[in-house]
C-alpha cells in the first residue's frame, strides 16, 4: 500500500457523518512471556487514536494494553508461534465502516511493549490520529512504516542493540517526526513523503556509514544532521528551496568541509519537488 492510498484511507476515517450514539470505551489487554525465542515478527496495526510503543519487560516477549470504540473498532491480538509473529492493534469493525463522529472518538489508547532481548522486524500501520514510538534500546533488525492522515514520532533515544539491515517510512498527509537516527544502526533508510511536514533527525552516535533514500512531494523537510560525522547529500530537486547552510558543493553535491568517504558517514540522496529543505545541525 502506497502514501497515498494510506493518505486516502485515512481522510475517509476523519470524514464527519452526523451525529452519533454515546461512544462505548472498552479495555482489552493481552502478553506473552518469553520461552526463549530469539526474534519477533510484530506488525502494529492502529486505525485510529493514539498509541505508544516503548520497550517492554526482559521477562515478556511482548504486551498491549488497549482502551477501544467497541461500537466501532476491534482489537487485534494473534499470535503464530510457528514464526514467532504477533498482530496487535485495532481494526474498524464488520459493517461499521471507517467513519468517526468526532475528535472525541479518536481517544482510543494502545500502549504496546516489545521485548528488548529478542532481535525485532517491526512494521507499524497507522490511520488517523496519533503515534509515538520510541525503540531505544531495543534490537532493532528491520523496520518498516505506512502512516496516512497523523502526527507520529518515531525515536531511537539509545542504540539499537543490533544492527539493522533498512528502515522504510511510507507517509501520506502527515506531521511525522523520526529522530536519532544515529541510533538506529541502519544500513540503509527510505523516507517517500507526501503532502506533510518531515522532520529527519540524523544525530545520535554515530559508529558506521549509513545511506539514506529521501523523496518529498508538496511538503517541508527538516533535515537535523549530526555536526561530528561527514554528510554527503546529493540533490534533484523541482521548485523547491534549499539552504546550504555550512555545506560546500563537490561537484553535484554538497558536503560537509573535509569530507572522507573512508570514514564513516551521512550520505543523503534527496529528491524534492514543490518543497521547503531546511538544515540545522544536532550533537
């Protein structure tokens, strides 16, 4: 499913429909405990509302705790021991469609916990409202996002216990915030933006060359690159503004003054078309 599809989806889910019945909040809650499994296969699934990931327990492999719209949502909450796989989230009910009447019914809550000692392929799939993810100290093998009309932040407040092979960010009409991505110990990431605003974060401790995929479209990009390591960005862009600020050219691209390939570094290729660039520069 692509940006804007997902960006599609999610306007259908804010659209007004009149007036409702009184909304009906329910709990729901499920774990798992650890029996020795060494990864985890998590796909999240929010259709609306606002949900918090954090890292969870050493002795769980994983546990949601869940206040949903019974009149119109269902939780998710399956298991495949086989592959060692777990879907969590909400999902619209059968015949309830994609409609909510109002703000007040996007106070659905989901805390969801993942362990820190299994290696983790995470794919997150969030409609409308809201998403903070923080995957500090986990270990991090992949990660993959689809994000429609929301505001979310996706953080690496510690190192990534393992390293990661790509991280992909798939974002429709949205306010999305990914930060240290020093952190993340991904080889490679890919940022396809929509109309939006993106902040990308690059600061953290940086330990190895990392390459990054950076598509905008009718939005503004914020780029925060770490001041200690080398940054490479090369650029096509169409009608958009883009302020150097401390970066010299290189033939078609700029970089930061006494740039080595040979250490490890930033290299950026951004594509922008109908779009603000603004750099700043982060510890």
């Amino acid at each position: 499913m692509n940006a804007r599809v997902l960006a599609a989806a999610a306007a259908g889910l804010v659209a007004c429909s009149g007036v409702g019945s009184a909304q009906s909040m329910r709990p729901f809650s499920t774990f798992r405990q650890l029996h020795g499994e060494t990864r985890l296969d998590a796909r999240l699934e929010f259709a609306a509302g606002a949900l918090k990931v954090v890292p969870g327990r050493r002795a769980e492999l994983y546990r949601m705790t869940l206040s949903y719209d019974a009149e119109r949502f269902l939780p998710l909450s399956t298991y495949e021991a086989a592959a060692s796989a777990v879907r969590l989230g909400v999902e619209s009910a059968a015949g309830a469609g994609l409609r909510v009447v109002s703000r007040e019914r996007l106070r659905q809550r989901a805390l969801v916990e993942l362990s820190p000692t299994t290696d983790l392929d995470l794919d997150l799939t969030l409609g409308a409202g809201e998403a903070e993810v923080d995957l500090g100290g986990l270990r991090v093998a992949s990660l993959r996002l689809e994000t429609g009309a929301s505001r979310a932040s996706i953080r690496f407040s510690a190192p990534n216990r393992t390293r990661c092979s790509s991280a992909v960010f798939a974002a429709g009409a949205v306010d999305l915030s990914i930060l240290r991505l020093g952190n993340s110990r991904c080889d490679k990431v890919t940022v396809e933006g929509g109309v939006g605003k993106l902040t990308l974060d690059f600061g953290g401790a940086w330990t190895m060359t990392q390459h990054a995929e950076l598509t905008l479209s009718m939005g503004e990009l914020r780029l925060r690159l770490p001041k200690h390591a080398p940054v490479r960005i090369r650029m096509d862009r169409f009608l958009s503004s883009f302020d150097a600020n401390g970066l010299v050219r290189q033939g078609n691209a700029f970089v930061t003054p006494k740039f080595d390939p040979a250490m490890p570094h930033l290299d950026i290729a951004l594509t922008c078309n109908v779009g603000a660039v603004r750099i700043e520069w982060v510890n």
